[in-house]
C-alpha cells in the first residue's frame, strides 16, 4: 500500500511509519508539498481541520492514483478559561468511499500563554518559536514544554493510528455486528 503524505516534514513522515507499523501495514510513505490554504500558526478547530483537509487534498491531487492521502495541520485552540493548547487534525481521504474523510484530532497538549502570544506577534510557527528556545533540528514544541518526555511524534503517530482504524478495521465501522 502507499500513502501519501502532504507534507515533506521528516517526523510526520516517521508518524505515519509508525502508525502504520502498530496496524501491521506494509506501506510506503510518499512526501510532497502541499500548502495549508490557512495562516502559518492557525487558531481554532475550523482552520485547523481546514488546513488538514486542504493538505491532504492537494497530495491526492499530485498522486491520484494512490490509495491514501494524509494531511496534518497543528494550531492553536484556547478553551472557556483562556489556556491554550495546541492540537494536530490529521485527515485521511481513500479511494473508496471517497466522499467520507477521516477527520481525527491528536491529543491537546498546553502551550504557556507567554509563547502564544510571542507566535502571535512574530507571526511564525510554534515549532520555530521553541527551537528558539530549546535548539534541535526539528519542530517539536511538546519535547521543549515536557523536557524531553512527551515527543511531537508520537501523539501524531497516535492520530494517525486512531484515522486508519476505520480503514483497517473496516468490517467494525461499515457493518456493525450487533448481538442477536
């Protein structure tokens, strides 16, 4: 099977791997660009999911003749009490049925208001914004704020896994089997 991935961001590539690697699926991951359509640090589920959407549209664009296409965008979400959180919408879209997008959020991890606001006002990304702080090669916010001990990519490879379980799973989610 091959998957194709709007995004050439080595550690979602390595999510979607990993993923894969819990279902027991042999896949290849194949990486391209393709733009969010929304602002570079997006706020709110709505542009969060619509950046997802977009991406994983425009990897299905470059590759048709594909049986997956992912999109990932992470953003900004604040609740009722003014915390912030940031979040991953992973969108799967499949051949068939091809009309019914697999929408998943990753787990919300909090973001101290002070960065936000720093992001906000420097109108750059998250991930750049701590590396700042806390150097590394790649955009990973959730190692910088857990000293090591949440990694970016494995709550996106946990959505990941939690988008392809209708897919892998399909005989639960297209006919359920309800008891007699």
């Amino acid at each position: 099977m091959q998957i194709v991935l709007g995004s050439t961001s080595k550690l979602k590539a390595r999510a979607v791997k990993a993923a894969c690697r819990l279902w027991k699926l042999n896949v290849t991951v194949i990486t391209c660009k393709s733009p969010s359509g929304v602002s570079i640090q997006p706020r709110g589920k709505e542009k969060i999911t619509a950046g997802a959407l977009q991406r994983a549209k425009g990897a299905q664009e470059q590759f048709p003749n594909k049986e997956l296409w992912v999109g990932m965008q992470s953003g900004f979400i604040q609740d009722t009490g003014e915390r912030w959180w940031s979040s991953t919408c992973v969108v799967v879209l499949r051949r068939e049925p091809a009309d019914k997008p697999i929408v998943v959020y990753s787990d919300h991890f909090p973001i101290p208001s002070w960065i936000v606001l720093e992001v906000i006002r420097e109108w750059t990304e998250l991930g750049k914004a701590t590396q700042k702080y806390g150097g590394g090669e790649e955009k990973d916010p959730m190692n910088y704020f857990s000293g090591g001990v949440i990694r970016r990519e494995h709550l996106l490879a946990q959505a990941v896994a939690c988008a392809l379980a209708p897919i892998v799973r399909a005989d639960l989610y297209e006919k359920p089997n309800f008891p007699s």
